[in-house]
C-alpha cells in the first residue's frame, strides 16, 4: 500500500498553487496531457489529489492492490478533474465535478449547476503503469489510448493481425521484413483501432466495434515525432456509419504512442481536406505544465 493511503487522515495541511486556467480547444482539435507517474513522489502532493475526488473514486483507488496500480488510478482520475476545471476557468473546481457512464462505460461529465452553462467538453482518459493521459474536445466526442511501444504481444504478429486487422492492414504488414519495425506498426495499429482510442469514442463497447471493415494508413511514412499529421480511413463496409465521419492520429511520446480518434464536425464529413489538429502537454496537476508540442 502506498504511503499516501496510510497517512490520508493525519498529513499535515498542504499548500498548493492554485491551477493556471486554460483556453478552450479550437474546433476540431485535441488537446492531449499527460503524467509520468514516476516524476510524481511527493506524498503530500498525491495526498492533496485524493482530497480532490470523490468519496466514491477514493474507496476505490485505496482498493487497489499494488502501489504502482493504485498510484496510476489515483493521478488519472487527478489528472481528469484538475484538465477539466482549468477549461471552466476554474468556475467549478475539480472536486465539484460529478461524471455518469453511458450503458457501454464511457464516463460523461454531468452538469448540476445553474447560473452559467459550461463549455461542451469531452474527454477520455487512458493508462499504462508507466503514463496516465487525458484527451480533451470541445463538442466532438473523442477517445484516446496510450501504448508503451516495448509492449509484447501474447502471439505472433501475423496470427494476431489476421484475426482483427483488415485485409489491406495484414498485407501492409506482411511487407515489413525488418520485425522490429512489423512489431512497432502492429502496435501503432492497434493503439488506434482494438484499444480505447476507436472503441472508447465511439462509445459502443469492443463487441460493437466494426474493426474489419476499414483500413487505417498513415500517409506520411516519415514519421516525425510531433504528430503523424494525417491517418487514412478507408471503409469497405459501414451500413451504420460507424467509421467514416472519425479522424485518427497518432503521437510519439517517446516511449508510448498516444493515439486519437474524434468524430468530425457537422461541417467537415466527407471532407478530407482539414485534418486533426492535436496539441500535447507533460503535466504534474498543481506543480507545472510543459508544452511538448
């Protein structure tokens, strides 16, 4: 159990900055924050973060077995309430903030307060033991996960791509004589599509997720570490229009691949001239914001 559990009733009162707003995102983009756990040790600081959520969040993170575990938990659901009120302007602070979950698990801000209407936010949250992220959009649903790229995968490459990917999507990697490389494109297919980025936006749950019946590509093959400025759909089959009317992208974080994928806007369906514009923030809540680009 991680010392912050033990010492929640005792620890003496702790002083911290107060969060810097931020301005709303543009439309049709994102804005992506992330935390490396291990660059957040101080006991007071993760103490501070457990008096910001909700009873109920913090049953449930002191439940948690394992300190890595319980500490990832912990800064994800900090990380979600403290984004989200600096986009309010702070008008309603990150303890205020009540959510919902729609019949498949996607979690919803819920508004209880009258006097002023709020900004229409999504979001979405992913997490690894090594990285905690938050993706955030203003009147476009999104959904986002993070993937370390050491990731080993339970079988060979190929086997798992035939039982997922689409045809087009196994022949891409059946091109890919260097394995190393097989195995990184593998990943960054399936951060995109089988994890939470598709699936989680489009908030039906895995089972609903029609992955065979398009192909995702990246049509810039010099992959510079920013932002892989645009990710190809093609649909081969969408009777419920499931697939055509998202954008996909994907960032380097160094040692994960983050992926997005959000609903187009009204005005931009079938239109594939504007892309997904996608910005990314390092952040310790209350401490310090880097911009990474």
């Amino acid at each position: 159990m991680l010392p912050f559990s033990n010492e929640f009733f005792t620890r003496k009162l702790f002083t911290v900055p107060s969060l810097p707003l931020h301005r709303l995102p543009c439309p049709r983009e994102t804005h992506f924050w992330y935390i490396v756990p291990d660059e957040v040790n101080s006991t007071s600081l993760l103490n501070h973060y457990l008096n910001i959520i909700s009873p109920c969040e913090r049953r449930a993170v002191l439940r948690i077995n394992g300190d890595k575990q319980q500490k990832c938990a912990l800064l994800a659901r900090a990380l979600v309430r403290t984004t989200l009120s600096r986009y309010m302007q702070c008008k309603i602070m990150p303890q205020s903030l009540s959510f919902s979950k729609n019949r498949y698990g996607k979690p919803q801000l819920i508004w209880q307060h009258e006097g002023w209407i709020p900004p229409c936010l999504h979001f979405n949250i992913s997490h690894t033991s090594s990285l905690v992220a938050c993706g955030v959009t203003v009147d476009l649903q999104v959904g986002i996960d993070i993937e370390d790229k050491q990731r080993t995968l339970k079988h060979d490459v190929l086997s798992f791509a035939r039982r997922f990917f689409s045809p087009k999507e196994i022949e891409f990697l059946c091109g890919l004589t260097d394995p190393v490389i097989q195995h990184q494109e593998c990943i960054k297919l399936w951060t995109l599509k089988f994890q939470e980025a598709y699936v989680k936006a489009l908030g039906r749950g895995f089972s609903a997720a029609p992955f065979r019946n398009f192909t995702l590509s990246h049509e810039a093959k010099d992959c510079i570490r920013v932002l892989e400025p645009r990710v190809a759909v093609e649909v081969h089959s969408d009777s419920e229009n499931l697939t055509e009317n998202w954008e996909f992208a994907t960032v380097d974080l160094s040692t994960h691949y983050g992926a997005i994928c959000v609903k187009k806007a009204g005005d931009m369906e079938g239109n594939g001239n504007d892309s997904l514009m996608v910005k990314v923030w390092k952040t310790i809540p209350f401490i310090e914001d880097e911009r990474i680009f």
